[in-house]
C-alpha cells in the first residue's frame, strides 16, 4: 500500500472556546521524556518544551506515540545502498527571492539529513502535461507519479519537487501544501500559501525550512511526534505551522541519528551555524545548548 501523507488538512473547524474546553479534557498517555530508556534523549529532555494539544492531535485522537525503539525496529524506506543524494526539482518559475530560499533550504537539508543535496533543472510549468491542471492547481497524483517518478535519478534517496503553483490532490480537496509517496520517495510541495502576505521575508523562509524539515523526516519513517514541542508535529494550519518549533525534539532527533549514522554533537554544531548564518536567534541558542549538554 502506498502511504501518503497529506499534510495540512485545510481549516480549523472547531471554535476557540470548544477547543479550550476539549485541551483541559484530553489526556494521551506519553512518558516524559527525562525518564526516556536513552541517555543522550534523557539530557537533553529538559531543554525541550513538553507536548501542546493542537488542532491537529484533538483530530487524531487514535494516534499513539511511535516511540525511539519502536522507530529502530522498523524498516526505513531508505536502506537503498545506492541511494545517496537528496534531489529538489523546482517546478515552473522562481522570483529571485523564491530562489534563495530554494538554496538556503538545500543547504539546510544537507546539514539536517547528512546527505548531499541536489537541485535539478527547473521544469517548465508549459511542458507538464495537461492532466496536471485542474484550473489554477496543479494535481499532486500526477506531479509524484507521472514528473517526478519517471524521472527520478538512480541515486536519489528522495526527490522533492517544490512550485510556486497551489497545489491539490483533486477530488473533495480545496488544497494541499504538499504530498509525498514514502514508497516512490517523491514528495511535492508548494510555496504558494506559505508565502507571507506582507511580504515577511524571514517568516517565509521559516515556514518553508519546518514544512522541509518536518516532510523529509516523513520519508525517513518518522510519525508525528506526540511527545514534546517539536518539528515533527502534526499541524492542520498556517497558524499551527508557525507555532510549531523548527527542531525536532530529542526522541526525533534520535531518530534521525539512528536513520542518518549522523553523530548529536556534529549535528548540533552544523544546525547552529547554520541557524546563526540564517539569524534563527533561539534555534542557534537551542543547538549550541544541546551539544554542551552532550559528552564531548
Ligand atoms: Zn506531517
Ligand atoms: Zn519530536
């Protein structure tokens, strides 16, 4: 079965005080994550915000926690040896801005996921084919599996086509911010509604690194994090996605290090340069935290 992620469900349906009422009535079992089984998860537990009820866990109530050992006993899609680069595909045209935040997060997937990242030449939105339209929108079904997937290269870990086009996945759906198959190893995203109104540059580009971040952690097996404030939360709407933090708790984190081979203190240390280059102030003085806590 192909799974497939659909991200970002549109709206928020349940009224401010509803929400409320329900936030105090929820109780989802999670351990805390300074009693975690794994040493280096436990110091750096309290650096961590707990987990907040959103809009999208009171949505998914049946979810449980896919906890570090449970994420180590399992399969990743990506054991392909010869799988060794990450590929973006930019899809139709980019402003000059729209083209940095393309390099920038490229940059930031290298240091996040160890692998090279690769960004293919553009294809132009004229040459797709017609069954890729539905008015204004571009279909996702056939973006994955009629652009992306012919065409992905034999040593693709994973291809991600990025457009400024909205997206859809046709049929009872207003919009996607994007989709992904873990099977294909494609993944489409669109910029057209994480682009701030106001022309805010900088909240732009942090929406664009967490939706990356958070996506690409999906092909490596992650679920959605129940257990702390984190990148890999679930999230139903923009206002979510900009509430959600940028990195990934330390179970996640412990995740991507078992999938990756990634070393924590490397990895922190290659996030807070990364994080001061790009002025992410309370991220760079997260990371630089996390690796002092560590051995070194
Ligand atoms: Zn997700
Ligand atoms: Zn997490």
């Amino acid at each position: 079965m192909v799974r497939t992620f659909q991200l970002f469900l549109l709206g928020l349906a349940l009224a401010g005080g509803v929400f409320f009422l329900l936030r105090s009535q929820h109780h989802r079992p999670a351990r805390a994550l300074t009693q975690h089984p794994d040493a280096t998860v436990r110091r750096l537990a309290p650096l961590y915000p707990r987990f907040e009820e959103t809009d999208w866990s009171f949505r998914h109530p049946e979810e449980v926690p896919q906890t570090l050992e449970a994420f180590r006993a399992q399969r990743t899609p990506l054991t392909d040896r010869k799988a060794h680069s990450f590929y973006i595909q930019p899809i139709g045209r980019f402003g000059k801005d729209q083209q940095q935040l393309l390099t920038d997060t490229a940059t930031l997937l290298e240091h996040w996921f160890g692998s090279p990242v690769k960004t293919l030449p553009p294809i132009a939105l004229e040459s797709l084919p017609a069954s890729a339209r539905r008015g204004a929108q571009l279909l996702t079904g056939v973006l994955l599996n009629q652009v992306l997937l012919p065409q992905r290269p034999a040593d693709a870990i994973a291809v991600l086509g990025v457009t400024t086009a909205d997206l859809t996945p046709g049929e009872g759906w207003n919009f996607v911010f994007g989709q992904a198959s873990l099977v294909n190893r494609v993944g489409v995203w669109s910029l057209a509604r994480l682009i701030d109104p106001n022309g805010d540059l900088a909240r732009t580009r942090l929406r664009f690194f967490k939706l990356a971040t958070h996506e690409t952690g999906h092909m490596y097996g992650m679920e959605h994090c129940l257990i702390a404030r984190c990148g890999m939360n679930g999230c139903n709407s923009i206002m979510e996605t900009d509430h959600a933090p940028l990195a990934f708790c330390p179970e996640c984190a412990a995740k991507l290090w078992h999938a990756t081979g990634l070393r924590p203190t490397a990895w922190f240390s290659e996030l807070e340069a990364f994080a001061r280059a790009q002025n992410l102030k309370s991220e760079a003085t997260l990371w630089r935290r996390s690796r002092e806590v560590l051995p070194q």
